[in-house]
C-alpha cells in the first residue's frame, strides 16, 4: 500500500489519532457544554494540540524500541 510505503515512523497511523482524538472531545464537550464558544473552541484547539502531541510522542518511543 502507498501509506504504508511512505510511512517512515515519524507520525502515528490516522487510525490511532481519530479515535483518541474523537473520543477525547466527546468527553471534553459532555464536561464543559455550559462553557460560551469560545472558551469551548479554546480547549478543543488545545486538547486536540495536546493529545495529536503526546501520541506522537509514545508513538515514535515504541517504533524506536521494536527497531
């Protein structure tokens, strides 16, 4: 497969990103839904930052140790 081809290590799978992601700002938007917009746009722009980073982060600590 082409994705797989390009894949250097460097960035997790989508499918790892989506469903953390996803499942993170369902529980995020259930917490703060009294929050105005913009406040709630705020913590979404820095929890998605947040977990898009750590997960980077783990993921590339694993592939490092399997190589």
């Amino acid at each position: 497969m082409r994705g797989e081809e390009r894949q250097n290590g460097k960035w997790a799978p989508w499918w790892i990103y989506v469903p953390v992601i996803l499942g993170s700002n369902y529980v995020k938007q259930y917490l703060v839904q009294d929050l105005p917009v913009v406040v709630n746009a705020a913590f979404t722009l820095v929890l998605v930052g947040a977990l898009f980073l750590i997960i980077t982060v783990v993921y590339r600590r694993v592939t490092r140790v399997d190589r």
